[in-house]
C-alpha cells in the first residue's frame, strides 16, 4: 500500500494504518494459498482423467453414429407426417370454408325462408278466409240442394203413384185384350157377331181404317176365312159408341190384326250403351328423350359431343327428373383442367339427404333444399344463375323454392371443358364416387347460356315447349356408358 506522509498525521497513526494493511495482505494471502490448493487438486483428477479419454472418445463417436442414425429416422418420419398434415390441413381448410359458406348460407336461407313462410302464411290466412266464404256459400248451396232433394222425393213418390195408377190400367187394358181375343176368336168361328160382342163387353169405338200395304204374314191372314165387318178398335175416350157404314166387300182381317198391332204397341227401353272411360291424356309433351339409370355403379354415365365453346356468364338448367334411391346424387359435372369442380349439381349418399349443391367454381357453392324431390314422383327442376350481382333462383315444378345473390358474381365459366350427367368428377373425365352417382331417370334436359324468365319456366314445366336459345339438350348426347339406357319418349306420361 502507497504512504503518504504527511505533516497533519503522528507516527502513531501510520503504524495502526500498517498494521491493518497488513493484515489485510495476509487474508488474501490466505485466500490465494486456499484457491491454489483446490486448483492443483482440480489439475491432479484431470490428469487422471486424461488416460481413459481415449476409450471415451470413442465411445463417444459410436454413440454419436447411432444418434444421427436415429436423427436421419426420425427427420424422414418427421417430413412425411408433416406432408400427410399439410395436405389434410389443405382438404380440413376446403371443408371449413364450405362450412362456413354454408353456414352463412343456411343463416341466409333460413332468414329467406322465414320471409317466405310469413308471405305464405299470409297467403294461406287469405286463402282460408276465402274458403271459409265459399265454404258458407256451399252450406247454402247444400241446403237448397237438400231442399230441392226434398222437392225431388216428393216429386219421386208422386211419380210412384203415377206409375201405380198406369199398372192398374195396364192390367185393366191386358183384360180387354183377353177379352177381345176371345171375342176374335169367336168371330172367326162364326159364332157371335163382331160389332155386338165388343159393344156389349169392351165398349171399344169402331171406325174405318184405311188399309196399309200388306206384309207376308198379313197377306197370309187374308187368305184364312174370315166373317163379319172390318174394324179397328182404339182406347175408348167415351162411353159413347159411333157406328161406321159397314162395307160387306172389305177384308176384316187386316183392321183386326192392325188392331192387335196397337194393343200390343208398348213403349220400348232403350239400351243404355257401355260408356268406356278414356284413358289419360298425355298433358306434358315436348319432352324429347328420356335417360334412365338403373343402379347406382361408377360405369353408369353419360357425355356430351360438346361442352362449352365460349365463357358463360349467364346460365340456365332445367330438367325432369324422377329419383328411384334415398339420395339426390349428381345430375351435372362440368369440370376442366383448373377445377374440377366448375359447375356441379349433386347430393351425396351422407346425412344431409335433403339437400343438395349447387357449385360454380369450387369451394363457392349454394346448398339448396331438396322439398319433395326424394317421395320417387316426376319433378320439374330449374336452376338460374347469373353473374350480375351473383344473382340466382331455384324453381321446382314452376315455383319459386329460393333466391339469392353475391353468388360468384362477374365470374365467368371457362368453355372447353368434360361435362357428365349422373357422375361427379374429381378429375376431368374419371375419378368417381359410386356414393355420389345418380340413380333414377332425367327427361328434357336442356341448358342456356341464358337467363330464363318465370313465365319461360312455366311453360317450359307446362310442357308447351323449350324457350330459344339452347345450348345441349338431350340430342347432344356422345356416349353412354354402363346399363344407362337412352329412351324416346315426346310426352312425360310415355317415360317409363
């Protein structure tokens, strides 16, 4: 330690300033002497150490080897289960986006339905006070039916008395006739004079009667031997009797016959002739072709000549169609070497059987409510779309079901591209999903590259004919494959 003298300080103070100067070199001294000692016993174990070091190394090295071997491994197992998560990530992010889609869909579905259901509600409160006036107004018209029902028995039970009274005359008239054949009889004989015999028993009017021309059986009576006048007899009207100047040159055979002629002369009934009921009528025509898929296979689809030759920016599709399975399955796929799902129409053999997609340009899609399309009956499906303000409708037998917009809108569908009914491509021409295919039948298919107006997809489902403008229809079939079968037929009701 450096001193300093100086002439303030005694001596006595600078030796007490030795003094603890040294004692603080002497602990450090002994500090030192205690850190040396443990560092030359740390050298002396390495020093030991160093001979086996050798051995450890390799040791060592062998255990290195094997860890990288391991390393290696593990990085290859690594890099293929991120491969395998990356592309399931990229099908889980596809889904998520379609849920989403189709959740705000439904959210928008389900917010025009109940719009919907209010207007039909109001609808139906109007519809069921109309019928509750015509249902008055029928009360009134059953009771005057009944009224005029009372009036018709009364009218029935007069013309039952009627009847009774002309049965007892007709019996009173079977009398006379006996009564007059017995009396001809006797003429004829000889016996008793003609004229006398009905004056005294029947009160018949006698009066001449200019003869008709003769048939065979009359010209037959003439030749018999006959005696007495000609007469005729009639219903008497009084029971007052007109003698006639009696001709003794005339026949009296023939007014005899002619006689029983206008005595037997009841009126006849008329045969009421089998009334066959007409068979239906067909009332949808202009249907053109028919194509039928019996089961539900990956050979079963049909192609077209030609798809689009141009981009669409407008789209109409309308068919009918008759589902024989518990699914809705795929009508359309149109798909191209960007996207093979460009425009689809399917429903998967899933959980949701009662609904289906309508997709233009994978993952934008529209799910739409099936209704009654799966009850196995012929319906009349329509799907519009167009690309101004992304606006779509969804017709089913000429009824509006559901409506939308910001659906794709200024998308455009690139022509060139495999269009397929009754399969879904997963690629362009091929990759099917026997759980997606079609089963049942599809008549007038056709497909615009227009928008159709409500009164065309009336007429159009009226069967009154197919609007202009078609871009396929049914004769652009190419080939088909499986057990598929192409039927004509021109009417719905003959698509069997």
């Amino acid at each position: 330690m450096p001193l300093t003298w100086t002439q303030r300080r005694a001596p006595a103070e600078t030796c007490k300033l030795l003094h603890q100067g040294l004692r603080r070199l002497n602990h450090q001294f002994k500090r030192f002497q205690r850190m040396t000692f443990t560092h030359l016993q740390s050298i002396a174990e390495n020093c030991n150490i160093s001979n086996s070091i050798d051995s450890r190394f390799q040791a060592l090295s062998l255990q290195f080897e094997s860890i990288s071997r391991e390393l290696r491994a593990f990085k290859e197992t690594t890099e293929r289960s991120l491969n395998s998560l990356k592309s399931s990530t990229k099908g889980l992010q596809k889904k998520t986006k379609r849920l989403d889609l189709s959740l705000a869909d439904m959210t928008r579905a389900l917010r025009e339905n109940n719009h919907l259901n209010l207007r039909q509600i109001q609808k139906q409160r109007t519809v069921l006070s109309d019928l509750s006036h015509r249902i008055q107004d029928q009360q009134m018209h059953v009771s005057s039916l009944e009224s005029l029902r009372n009036q018709v028995q009364h009218g029935m039970q007069d013309l039952q008395t009627s009847l009774k009274r002309h049965q007892t005359q007709i019996m009173k008239l079977e009398s006379q006739v006996q009564g007059l054949f017995k009396i001809l009889s006797a003429s004829k004989a000889g016996v008793l004079d003609p004229l006398n015999s009905i004056r005294k028993q029947q009160g018949v009017v006698l009066r001449h009667v200019q003869p008709k021309p003769k048939s065979k059986e009359h010209r037959m009576r003439d030749r018999l031997p006959t005696s007495g006048p000609k007469t005729t007899t009639e219903q008497p009207q009084t029971h007052k009797i007109r003698d006639k100047q009696w001709q003794p040159w005339q026949s009296t055979a023939q007014p005899i016959v002619q006689a029983e002629e206008e005595l037997f002369q009841f009126p006849l009934r008329q045969k009421i002739p089998h009334m066959h009921a007409p068979k239906e009528e067909a009332r949808v025509c202009n249907v053109g072709s028919m194509l039928l898929f019996p089961s539900a296979s990956t050979e079963n689809y049909v192609t077209f000549q030609s798809s689009f030759q141009t981009g669409i920016h407008e789209l109409s599709l309308c068919t009918w169609l008759k589902v024989d399975a518990k699914y809705f399955g795929t009508v359309l796929s149109y798909a191209t070497e960007n996207n093979d799902n460009m425009l689809v129409l399917y429903g998967r053999n899933s959980d949701l059987l009662g609904f289906m997609d309508f997709v233009i340009g994978d993952p934008a899609y529209r799910q739409l409510s099936l209704q009654n399309i799966l009850e196995g009956h012929w319906h009349h499906l329509c799907l519009i779309w167009s690309s101004i303000e992304g606006r779509f409708w969804y017709y089913l037998d000429s009824h509006l079901v559901s409506t939308g917009s910001k659906f794709q809108k200024g998308y455009e569908i690139p022509p060139v591209g495999s269009l397929i009914l009754g399969q879904e491509q997963d690629s362009v021409g091929g990759d099917f999903d026997e759980a997606e295919a079609f089963v049942g039948r599809l008549a007038g298919f056709v497909l615009w590259a227009r928008t159709l107006s409500p009164g065309e997809v009336s007429g159009l489902a009226a069967g009154k004919g197919v609007p202009r403008g078609a871009v396929l229809t049914m004769d652009d079939v190419d080939q088909i494959f499986g057990s598929v079968e192409h039927i004509t037929c021109e009417c719905l009701e003959h698509c069997m």
